[in-house]
C-alpha cells in the first residue's frame, strides 16, 4: 500500500466519527478498483504463449504475467506481445519443478500486487521415446503433477476469494481401459486426499523402476499417468478450496500443432488456448461450477 493511500486513510480517520469503519470502506474501494493479476506458466511459447495473447485482448486492464523457464524466452515473448500493443504482458521467470524459482514469484507478487485472481498450470512435459524409464516418469511427473502442485500451494495464500485455478491437462488423462478397474476407482474416490494421491503417484515411479506397470493396471505412459494425476488433483483442490472462493477446473486443449504436439496435430495453438482463456475470465454461471473438466467449452467425463 502505498504513501497516497496511507494519507487517503489519515485524511478519513481524521473528518469523520465512524473513522475506522470509513477508512475500511476506503480500503475495500481500492482493493475493489485493482486490476486482476493472472499468472500462466508455460507462457512463452505454444498454447500458455496464445493464452497469454488472448487474455492480453479480452482483459485489457489485468496484469498478465508470463511465466517461463527460460528467462530470455519469456522477455522474447512478452516483448513481441507488447509490440503487437499487449502492455498488460510482463514476464517473470518461472521454473515450476524449482523451489527457489516459485518463492521469489511469491515475493515479487507480494511486492508488486495486492493477490492472485488467475492460475493457469499451462507448464507441461512429454517426453520422447518408446520406452518408459524411471527418468521419463520422474521427469514427466515433475512438471506435469508435482510442478503444478507446487506452484498452486505456493499461490494460495494469495488467491483472492472468488480467485480461479485452470489446470491445462489432456484427453490423455482419461481414467480410460488402459488403467484397472481398482486404479480408476482410487483415483476417482470422492474422498481422495492429497496425501493419499502423492502416495499412488510415488507408486508409479517405484512401479515403473521395477517394471511392473501392466500388472499393477497403470498404462505404459508416463504422460497418461501424469494428465490423470493432475486431473485428480484438480478435483481435490476444488473440493478442498471451496471454502476460501477459489473454483478449480481441467482442461483438455486439444491435439495442438506445438513442440510438444508435433507438426502433424490439426489444431492451432490460438484454438487451443480458447477454452483456458474461457475458464479464466467467462462468468462463473456461464463455466457452470468447479471441479470439472473441459474441452471446446464443454464438459468431459474424468
């Protein structure tokens, strides 16, 4: 808060017998005129790069902040987002398997702004190769899952009541065949616990160590297991947060033409961002509820 507003709240204190209660209105006023604050990470290039873009055009007056590992690509792609006349996209370097690199976000939010109003967990991994190895899984698992975790229990404290989390994840974390009938049922308890989720998720990795993923009903797919994870930590977070106002949803974007998608998927990165732009700024009775997953503004089954 700065020195205009202590002197604001002097000045009030000081010409009115219901001071306190005035320089509280006086102070809601201010903190009601701030402009919304939205975090994506990922957000330099691909889908969390268009998703910066389309919430820089639909919320002019919010501060986009672009999240990315890289600190030169993340100044890159604000920098072209701001010749193309975005002002409202600042980046921040943001690695989200790195303590350090999530804490000093947390500090320069404090500093700078009054709270949180969007999350987007955009950061995401797939790694190349047939074989599933104890490094793809870790890997895949540490920004995928962990990361997100890490970032949104970071940022809570922030989050202001009414404040939104949007959890990009994929079709590919469907709770389909390729998992056992006691997996999906775990994963899908209403009841799961974070602990509880961290605890399968580490049986995975010791699964995937000692090469008995089939027999344990996991699918061969570290990516899968990593999209259904986060899926399931979406609906913990939703269930969990309600009470502070903040409402949490998935997202499935698409198959999309990025690094991570590959030339051949059909959709553009633009198409892809839609629907987590769309989460993170339509009206709450348009998005229809927490704790749900989405694709092309509609609903899918877990």
């Amino acid at each position: 808060i700065d020195k205009a507003y202590d002197e604001a709240c002097d000045k009030v204190a000081s010409e009115t017998r219901f001071a306190g209660f005035a320089a509280r209105l006086l102070h809601q006023a201010l903190l009601m005129k701030s402009p919304p604050v939205i975090i994506v990470s990922g957000g330099n290039r691909g889908i969390g790069r268009e998703i910066c873009r389309s919430l820089a055009q639909q919320a002019v007056d919010a501060h986009i902040i672009l999240g990315a590992r890289d600190p030169a690509k993340g100044e890159a792609a604000a920098a072209a987002m701001r010749a193309d006349g975005h002002a409202n996209v600042r980046p921040h370097h943001l690695d989200v398997t790195e303590p350090d690199s999530v804490i000093s976000l947390v500090h320069a939010l404090k500093s700078t702004h009054q709270g949180v109003d969007v999350l987007i967990n955009n950061a995401g991994h797939a790694a190349r190769g047939e074989e599933l190895t104890e490094e793809i899984a870790r890997t895949t698992l540490a920004v995928n899952f962990y990361g997100a975790r890490q970032v949104g229990h970071a940022l809570k404290p922030l989050m202001h009541d009414g404040a939104r989390v949007v959890n990009v994840s994929s079709g590919m974390g469907e709770l389909d065949s390729s998992y056992s009938d006691a997996r999906r049922e775990t994963l899908l308890h209403p009841d799961l616990t974070l602990k509880e989720l961290e605890e399968i998720v580490a049986d995975f990795i010791d699964d995937v160590i000692v090469k008995r993923v089939s027999r344990r009903g996991w699918p061969a797919n570290a990516y899968r297991v990593s999209k259904a994870a986060l899926n399931a930590l979406t609906r913990i977070w939703a269930r969990d947060w309600a009470d502070d106002g903040i409402s949490v949803n998935a997202v499935c974007p698409g198959w999309v033409r990025t690094d991570m998608g590959g030339i051949s998927a059909p959709r553009t990165a633009a198409k892809g961002a839609e629907t987590p732009a769309w989460l993170a700024l339509a009206p709450r009775a348009e998005i229809g509820g927490s704790g749900l997953f989405f694709r092309d503004k509609e609903r899918l089954d877990w």
